[in-house]
C-alpha cells in the first residue's frame, strides 16, 4: 500500500505534521485529495479521513470524551470481558498490548490500574494513537491513566521475540480479523481504519512467542464465531455477545 499523505490545516501545525512525516513515512500533502483516504492535522487532534461523496466520517483516538469516557466510568469495571481474560480479578497485572490498534482495549485496562507496553505496526495506528495519548495526557483526570500506557512502534512478531522491557505477565492480542463482508464491520466510520490498516495475516505466527514471552498468561480476542488462533485450542474462553477472549495460560 502506498504511504499515506498528511495535510496540515494552518501553518501553526507545519513543523509537528512534517516531524510525523518523517518518523512515519506520510507524505506531505498541499491540499487534501477529492477521492481516498488521508491523515489531517490541525489544531485539535490528527484524524483519519475517508474523501468523496457519501464518505464515513473520521477517525481519531479520544481518550477524554465520548466512548471511551463513558466506558470508564459505566463500562463493568474488572466485570469486562478484557479485564476477566487479563487476570484482573486478583490483582493488576502488568500487560504487553502487542496490537494496539487504537488502545481502546488497552485504555479500559490502564484505567483499571494496568500499566502497559502498547505495540502498534502500523504508521497511521501509531500516529493516531500518539496523538490521543498526547492530547489525554493534559486531561487532569485521565492523564494519570495515560501515563501508564507506553507506546511503541514496532512490528508485534519482532517486538515478542525480542522484547528489552519489563517482562509482561499478561499479552493480549487483538489482531485485525479479515471480515467476508462489509455488513460485518463493526461501525461506519471505522471502514476506512480497517481498509487502510488491512487485516493481520500473520496473526497466528503470534500465539506461539506470546506463550513464550508472558509470564503468566496470553489473552486473544476474536470475533465470537472466529477459529482458535494457530489452531490451539484455549484452556478458557469468555464468550461476548459478539466477541469472544480466548484464554492460554
């Protein structure tokens, strides 16, 4: 896939959308394109934009406000299927989020009292992710939870096999599932995220150095009807009404 292009909208924010160019590999855009997708920067956040008529709307990582937000305070707490699949029943494990995607799994955790390694492949994952972390971390409630989420990007096969951080007692494991049609993805907007990520075709290659790396125990999401990741049937499962966890200790 071609790199992706970034369009400032002022010039106050030329100097911070030319640095993400280079550490990420955009392309510098004048102008926005008519047709396809881009990243705009202006003064309030980076999101991703789907172009042309009858386009979803965009996407961009808010940690502060809106879903999240109301996730944090009315979501379940440690009663969630993410928090029962990462072991928070007995404590607060120390958590790799080897496919961060845009940390919504990885935020409820930390504002359980988590700390975690979040590591995203993908340029544009990354630098939305970047972006709301940034944001968040100015919030004077939420940042405290931000600052337990660590971001790094990094390919999730390498980053397992190795891995110079703290050994993590708990992965998880969220890759990007290839859906057969479009009425199965999960929201509107988030169409353009998935075509522009694209789905992980090596996600199975990530079970067996996750096992290996964990201390105490890997953690997959899938979607509820999916096969066992690699083929290896979980010793627990937590099934969701349209997801499931699929535990290996």
């Amino acid at each position: 896939m071609n790199p992706l292009g970034l369009y400032c909208v002022t010039a106050d924010q030329a100097s911070h959308g030319r640095e993400l160019c280079e550490r990420y590999g955009f392309v510098w855009l004048e102008a926005l394109p008519e047709t396809g997708h881009a990243l705009r920067l202006d003064a309030e956040r980076l999101a991703l934009l789907s172009l042309g008529r009858g386009a979803p709307g965009p996407v961009w990582v808010d940690f502060v406000a809106g879903r999240a937000d109301w996730r944090r305070r009315h979501g379940g707490g440690r009663g969630q299927g993410v928090a029962k699949a990462c072991g928070l029943k007995n404590g607060t494990p120390r958590v790799l989020d080897a496919t961060a995607g845009l940390g919504r799994d990885a935020f409820v955790l930390a504002s359980l009292g988590c700390h975690l390694d979040l590591v995203e492949r993908s340029p544009v994952a990354a630098a939305l992710l970047e972006d709301g972390l940034a944001r968040a971390a100015a919030d004077a409630e939420v940042g405290p939870i931000v600052a337990r989420m660590r971001l790094w990007h990094r390919d999730a096969a390498s980053a397992l096999a190795d891995w110079h951080g703290e050994r993590p007692e708990v992965i998880y494991l969220d890759p990007m599932f290839p859906e057969k049609n479009k009425s199965a993805l999960s929201k509107k907007e988030m169409q353009a995220f998935q075509t522009v990520i694209g789905p992980d075709l090596d996600a199975d290659a990530l079970l067996a150095p996750a096992r290996a790396l964990a201390n105490s125990r890997v953690a997959v999401k899938r979607p509820r009807h999916a096969p066992w990741l690699a083929g290896v049937e979980p010793g627990l499962v937590y099934q969701g009404d349209s997801v499931r966890y699929d535990v290996y200790l």
